[in-house]
C-alpha cells in the first residue's frame, strides 16, 4: 500500500507538521511525567527530579549549534530535512531501549546521561522539522501550523506521559518503554517515509570533500548573522526567546512533584497530566488563529499574562493552608491533604495549561513571521534553542527553590519572573512575515 506524500497539499502540510511533532512530544511527556514520577515515588528529592528535568532540556537549548549541518550537509536525492528525521527517530528509539534495559537503579548521574544522549536524537529532528516547516509553508498557513505543531507536541506529551502511566498498572513500567519507542516510529513509517520534499537552492563552495562542507558552513553562517541582524524583530527576538514566556512552574517538574506530595497515585497523575494536555492543545490550536487574526504581539502579550492570576492563585492556596514543604517519602502516607488544596490544583493546571497552550501556538508563529527560509534550520532553531534554555534553567532553578523555599515562594516567584519577557515583546516592534522560500502549490 503506497502512503500519501502529505507535502502537496495545505491540508496535508498541516497533518504531516501536526503529526511529526507528536514525535517530539512523546519521549519529553515520558521522561518528564513518566519517569519523573517513578523517581519521586522512589524517594528522590525535588532537587533531583528539577535538575534530571533540565537536562531533557539541555540538547534542545544547543540544537542551534548543528542547525548549520542539517541544512549543509544532507542529500537531495532522499530529502534534505527527511534524511535527518528518519535518522533521528530510529536513533530515539534505540536510545529508549538502552535506557530500559539500564534501568531506574543505575543511578541519577548515568540516567541522566542517557536521557541527555536520547535528547540530542530528538533536538536534531526537531531541527529538520522546523527546517522544513519554515521552507514548505505558506505565510497564511503559519499561524494554524503554530497552533498545531505544538498541540502535535502536548498530545506526544500525552501519549508518553498520561498514556505511558495508564499503561503501568497492566504491563509494568520497564515495558511501557516498548510503547512509546512503537509510538515514534508509527511515524516515521507512515508519515515520514512517504515525504517528497522539493529541492531547495544550495549554497555553492569551491573544492571538495570536507574542504568543501566547511566552506559551505562558513558561507552559511555569514548568511545567519545578516538574518538575524537585518530587523530589529529578529534581533531583540533573542532576548525575548531566552526569558521565560509567562510563568512556568505549572508546565515543569514541580507540578508532578507537588501531585505526589498531595498523594496523588499513578493513575490521578495520568489524569491530570491528560487533561491539562487536552487545555494546552486546544490552546494552541487556537492561540495560532487568533494569532493570525489579531496581531502576533498582541495577542501574545494576553497569553503571557494570563497565566500569572492563576500561579498566584494556587501560591495563595498553598500558604493559606500550611502546605509549603515537599513531604518526605517516608511519611507521605500518613499525611491528610485538605481537599480545598487539591481542588485548587486542579482548577489552576487546567486554566494555566489553557492559557500557555495560547501562548505556545502564537509565539511559534511570531518566530516564524521573523524567519529567513534561505536558513530556516538555524535562525528559527536558534530562538526554538533559547525557549528551552529557558525552561532548562527554571526547572533547575525550582526545583532547588521548592527544596528551600518551599512551594508558595516559588510560585511567586515564577509568577513575576515570567512577566519580564514583555519588555522585550513590546521593543520588537512591527511584525512583517517573510515568505517561502520556495512557492508550494496550493492544492486544497
């Protein structure tokens, strides 16, 4: 049975974007919300499980460094961007057997290790992607791709954080590695595979061999930093990519780490993780529309804020009810949770994951807006890189917080934190969208 190339069309950009992102979602919601949940049920402390956290992050806050490479080196003949992504995929998966058959008692260090090793796999694909992404869209198809490359990603999340954790109640939690390594490369062989990416214009570099890809590097680069230099959007857009878009703490480590201190069991912290996913999908679904429609900063500045009432709100729940310190494994069970407390919790996930979801959806748009096709891989991987150093350094610098400050503190903290990125938002200026590189048909 032959699979359809999903490029040719609006429709089928949209689904191939949406659905190739649910790639990079799955292994980050099973690490991040899987895996840290066992480790929390094993003892280990917030710091720990932030500082694990951080480094899921760390490859995605470097991946600007081979973005040069993808777009440089790669083949015409299989896909410039495609090649990269099967590569990538089949390495993620592997990388995914290697960390079940070392298993949760190798110890922190080496988990870490292995978990940094599966994430440059992902970073790069990601890269490809992004690559792809910037060079096949229309101008007026980025504000739903937005939406729906990242709803593609909450929903991996999903599957790898509240579908992975369903599962270990009937197959154990060594298994469920089998599902979401099944679950990556479902794509790769019925969405990736099919792919027939057009031809893009190469640099052109005398010589040959490695003389010649450093040449072509070196005469890329230069064409970067003139993208990166040629607005002052594209320009203060790195300061606003590094900050913490709005607060955090609800969408990092310290909301499961705060769900298994107020008893939560595998199977409510599948529930949550769930639909709190659901709230961020939808959000940017319909963040990146109403992107389109009332204007990338505008819009953008209302996500961002919105998600600070809600921080407050849950920070002011848990100092009213003398829940501020992370509870010891060892006594977990004899504490009584007050009800207000976990009803709280609820209602703030679910409004904070709404609102970021909007947030998520329109500002991968304004990166886009402020994108150069001719070096898509690296400028638009370079603001993709600082969004998560940015949400490397807060799931580092909170979980360390929660340990001494306590949970309260750190809410408000975050909540504040947050805000400081509309400064720079507002110094952008006037967003102007930058076409295609290459005019696609447009067959809807």
């Amino acid at each position: 049975m032959k699979f359809p190339d999903l490029l040719s069309t609006r429709k089928g950009r949209l689904t191939a974007f949406f659905l190739m992102y649910i790639t990079e979602g799955i292994p980050l919601g099973f690490a991040a919300v899987t895996v840290a949940t066992q480790m929390r049920r094993q003892g280990l402390s917030a710091a720990a499980i932030g500082a694990f956290t951080a480094a899921i992050y760390l490859p995605w806050a470097f991946k600007w460094a081979v973005g040069p490479i993808v777009d440089v080196v790669s083949s015409d003949r299989f896909g410039r961007r495609r090649s990269w992504i099967i590569a990538m995929q089949l390495g993620m998966a592997a990388s995914l057997f290697l960390l079940q058959a070392v298993g949760l008692g190798a110890g922190i260090g080496l988990l870490t290790t292995l978990i940094i090793i599966h994430n440059i796999f992902a970073a790069t694909q990601d890269v490809a992607i992004d690559a792809l992404a910037v060079s096949t869209l229309q101008s007026d198809e980025r504000g739903m791709a937005g939406g729906l490359t990242f709803a593609g990603a909450y929903l991996g999340q999903a599957v790898g954080g509240a579908g992975a954790l369903y599962l270990v109640q009937y197959v154990g939690f060594t298994n469920t590695y089998y599902f979401v390594a099944a679950a990556i490369l479902a794509v790769t062989v019925f969405v990736v595979l099919p792919l027939r990416e057009p031809v893009m214009p190469r640099l052109a570099a005398a010589g040959s061999g490695l003389a010649r890809v450093g040449a072509e590097i070196n005469q890329y680069i230069s064409q970067v930093w003139g993208a990166f230099t040629e607005s002052r959007a594209s320009l203060v857009g790195l300061a606003f990519a590094v900050l913490p878009a709005g607060a955090m703490a609800l969408g990092l480590a310290l909301a499961q780490t705060l769900a298994v201190d107020l008893g939560f069991n595998d199977n409510q912290v599948a529930s949550l993780n769930l639909w709190t996913t659901i709230c961020m999908a939808g959000g940017c679904v319909v963040g990146g529309w109403l992107s389109d429609r009332l204007g990338r900063r505008r819009a953008l500045a209302w996500f961002i804020f919105g998600m600070t009432p809600v921080t407050l709100w849950l920070a002011a729940t848990l100092w009213q009810s003398g829940w501020i310190h992370p509870v010891d494994a060892a006594k977990r069970a004899g504490v009584v949770v007050p009800a207000m407390v976990v009803t709280v919790f609820w209602l703030t996930s679910l409004l904070y994951s709404l609102a970021n979801g909007l947030m998520y959806g329109a500002r991968a748009a304004l990166f886009m807006d402020v994108s150069s096709p001719r070096v898509a891989a690296t400028q638009f991987t370079a603001y993709m890189a600082l969004l998560n150093l940015g949400i490397s350094y807060s799931a580092k610098w909170q979980g360390w917080a929660v340990d001494r400050f306590g949970y309260p503190l750190t809410l408000l903290a975050d909540a504040f934190i947050g805000l400081l990125c509309l400064i720079f938002l507002a110094a952008m200026g006037e967003i102007r969208g930058k076409a295609a590189a290459v005019a696609m048909p447009r067959v809807d």
